[in-house]
C-alpha cells in the first residue's frame, strides 16, 4: 500500500539547506525602508494607510503566542497549515491517529423529528442528505457515499418500497466494490430498515470490509404490525397493509414488497422461516450459514439503537434484536433470551462477550433526536 500522501504544508528555514541557492536572508530587501510600527515606509500597508484604505496588517496570522509563522522560499510567510495524510490506511503522520473512515449512511429519514421509514431517497436533502451535511460539518475531510439504486431520485424512493431487498443488496455490494476509496474499510450507518439492509452487507460482502455498523431504529428480528408509515394518507401505505393482512408469505409479495421480506409473525414461524426470501436468511432461520457468520463476527463494533418511545415499530425490542415469545405476540424477550443468540447461530454471542455490540436507547418516537444527542453519541464512532 503507498505511503501516505501529504497536502503541502510551509516549509521552515531550518528544512532548508544551507546553500539553497534561492534562498535570501530575513529581512527587507536591498534598497527599500524598513516597516515602522505606525505601518509607514513603503510597504502596501504604509500605502495604504496613507490613502486612508484597510488592508490586512503585517502581523496577519500569527499564532496565539503572538509569533509569525516561519518564513518559507524567497524569504515569504507561509499560513500555518495542518498535516492531512491522503492514505487507505487512514493514518496521519507522525502521530498514527487514525482519520475518520468513509461513512455509507442507508434507510430511512434521519433528519431530527422525522419519523419516516421507507420511501426514503439517498440524495434527499431533509433526510440522507441532511445526514451527510452535519457528519461532514464535525468531521471536515470524511468521504460520506450516496449511493443510489435506480437512474434517478423518483426511482430510488420507489425501490425502497418495492424492489426485492437482496437485489438491492446485490446492486449496494457491486458499487461498493467499484470504488477505490473504500479499500481501506468504511462505517455504515442505516437508518431504520436501513439498519438489517446494511446489516446483510456486512455479512454477504466482506470486500471492501465494513468496520463499524450502526443501526438507528433497525429492525433486526423484523416486524410485526404496521402501525405507521410515512404519508398516513397515502394510498401507498393502505396498499401495504391490505397485502400484508392478505398474504406476507406468499411469493408475489415477498417478491415486491420490501416491508413484507422483514415480517416476522410470531404466530406463523413455520411460514415465516419457510418462505421469507430476505429476513429469515440473514438471520440463519432456515440453517448456518458461516460465511454469513463470520463475516458479521469481522465487526468492530455493531451499535443498535433503541427508541424508548417508538410508536411505529412492532415490537420496539427489534431494535435490540429481541422479539415476541414464538407462538404469541403480548410478551417480549431480549436478544439473550433468543434461540439466535443461545445457539449463536450468527455470533451475536461471541459478539457481546468480546464488547463488540453496543445498545443504546435514546427517548423519542422513531427517528426522532437531537442534532446535539447524533454529535454526542454517535459521531464518536466514526471518529
């Protein structure tokens, strides 16, 4: 891998050899007055004080201690500047602290007080885009993707909602693989259904490698209810609930409908684990996939969080990776307790027992938080 590639930076006299053949002593050059303190002399400050206009003074850009910054070629001050290290292996020199890794951000809506989940787009300027903005503006220089499935914005709201999942997993791994600055690893980020999309990357696309997941309001052990949707007058979300009520299992929608592929009835397990194409695969139902395993197991860190006050997902407990008790859908049992994590069929047990999952709960309906809870709670992952 090549060595880090540095912006330039100034280069002080002592960087310089002595018998540079350009290089001039400090000083004002031969024939020409000194600068005065009153910004006299025939400098352009002292021009420019006597015709009475404003230009930046000589002491422009000094540091805190009141020192200039040194001098570089030609004797000209140069603007201190931070060392940034262009390099996959995301180090900055001489110090080895690691630079934020690229960020993919999926799903649903993440703007404050948007409560939306499907029909979300990856360019939409109150939602992924708004994620985008306020990473890059605390985290200036990290490479935030926007990836798109479809040829256009109306096209990628409507494959939320429609498009089989695991072709758009399919189509997500093709256009990670194709870009270069993700060699080196990337985070991700989903934001509610987004949370087990990105999930099932990370455990059918190892390469590049995803390092750290986090899951905002994710519906890891799926759903079961459909108490809101985004638009509750919209024609859509009536459409949606009579398929679900009609047949969740049967192959005509599990084929076209996104929500159906994580809808986990608690009293049908039998259909649930025999014909759901999406949900009940990645989360090993139907038998052990290692591949899936240890690809999961390759994580960093798998951040899950909860909204204590979530009205539209059922149960909420998914968020955590828990669920109904199998055969009723009134008592809820966390991931522990859950025959996916006893058996660890996808090393979820290893998992916790290593540090590597972290549970956090924030107060508020679905996806509704503060810019100032996202900064302080979760930027810290990227970082």
């Amino acid at each position: 891998m090549a060595a880090p590639r540095l912006l330039p930076a100034h280069t002080g006299p002592a960087a310089l050899p002595a018998d540079l053949p350009h290089r001039r002593p400090h000083g004002p050059r031969p024939g020409r007055a000194p600068l005065r303190a009153d910004g006299g002399g025939c400098s352009r400050h002292g021009r420019a004080a006597a015709r009475g206009r404003h230009h930046s003074p000589p002491w422009r850009g000094r540091g805190r201690d009141g020192a200039a910054p040194p001098r570089g070629l030609m004797g000209r001050r140069e603007p201190r500047r931070r060392l940034v290290a262009r390099s996959a292996r995301g180090r900055l020199p001489g110090n080895g602290a690691e630079r934020a890794r690229p960020l993919w951000p999926w799903g649903a809506r993440g703007r404050p007080s948007a409560a939306s989940a499907p029909g979300d787009s990856c360019c939409n300027p109150q939602s992924m885009g708004y994620i985008k903005r306020i990473v890059e503006k605390k985290i200036p220089g990290i490479y935030v993707l926007s990836l798109k499935i479809g040829n256009n914005l109306v096209q990628d709201v409507e494959n939320s909602f429609f498009m089989n999942v695991n072709d758009q997993v399919r189509e997500v791994c093709r256009q990670l693989a194709g870009d270069p600055r993700l060699k080196g690893g990337y985070n991700a980020m989903g934001f509610s259904q987004g949370g087990q999309f990105l999930r099932a990357v990370a455990q059918r696309c190892p390469s590049p490698p995803m390092l750290t997941l986090i899951s905002v309001g994710g519906q890891h052990q799926g759903v079961f209810g459909f108490p809101r949707c985004p638009g509750e007058s919209s024609h859509v979300c009536d459409w949606i609930r009579r398929a679900l009520a009609l047949g969740a299992y049967t192959p005509a929608v599990q084929e076209h409908l996104v929500q159906a592929e994580y809808w986990h009835d608690p009293l049908k397990e039998e259909d649930y684990r025999k014909n759901s194409i999406f949900l009940a695969d990645i989360n090993q139902e139907r038998g052990i996939n290692e591949t899936y395993k240890k690809n999961l197991m390759a994580l960093k860190k798998f951040v899950m969080v909860k909204f204590l006050n979530d009205t539209m997902v059922d149960p909420p407990i998914s968020e955590w990776f828990g669920f109904y008790k199998s055969g009723q859908a009134k008592e809820t049992v966390p991931l522990q307790e859950t025959v996916l994590y006893t058996e660890d069929r996808l090393g979820l047990q290893q998992m916790d027992k290593a540090g590597k999952l972290v549970f956090l709960g924030v107060k508020g309906d679905h996806l509704h938080f503060s810019e100032e809870w996202f900064y302080t709670t979760i930027l810290p992952f990227l970082q």
